[in-house]
C-alpha cells in the first residue's frame, strides 16, 4: 500500500495534495529540473513534511501531519 496515499488520508494531507501525488508527481519526478525546482519551492515554507500540490505551495498551505499509527499496529 502507498504511504502518500492511503496513510497520506490518515495523517491529514489534503486530497489535493494526494491526486497530484498519484497523478501529476509522477511525470515530474522523470525531469531533473523539474524536480528541482519543485522542491526549491515546495521548501520555502517551513516544516513541510510531505508532497504538495502546486496550488498549496502557490498558497503557502501547510497542513499539520500526524503520524498514522497503521505501521506500528
Ligand atoms: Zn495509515
Ligand atoms: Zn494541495
């Protein structure tokens, strides 16, 4: 089962965030610059534990993950 989305759900991240996981993110990770450029602003927001979609990082939204407890039960 894929952590971002099943568990992604369980700890809070955004459905939008976890369709462009499953959708989009793939054909990014493929372009080193894409890739890149991704990170150098999905990091300008602090404390940003998980994959976000272009509209939260353009909107600087950040949600507060909880760690899902499916791995340790
Ligand atoms: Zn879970
Ligand atoms: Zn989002």
């Amino acid at each position: 089962m894929n952590y971002h989305i099943e568990c992604g759900r369980h700890s809070g991240i955004p459905e939008c965030c976890i369709n462009w996981f499953i959708g989009p993110w793939s054909s990014v990770r493929i372009f080193g610059w894409v890739w890149t450029l991704y990170w150098r602003e999905n990091n300008k927001d602090v404390d940003v534990k998980y994959i976000r979609c272009l509209e939260c990082i353009k909107g600087s939204v950040v949600m507060d993950i909880k760690e899902c407890d499916c791995e340790s039960g």
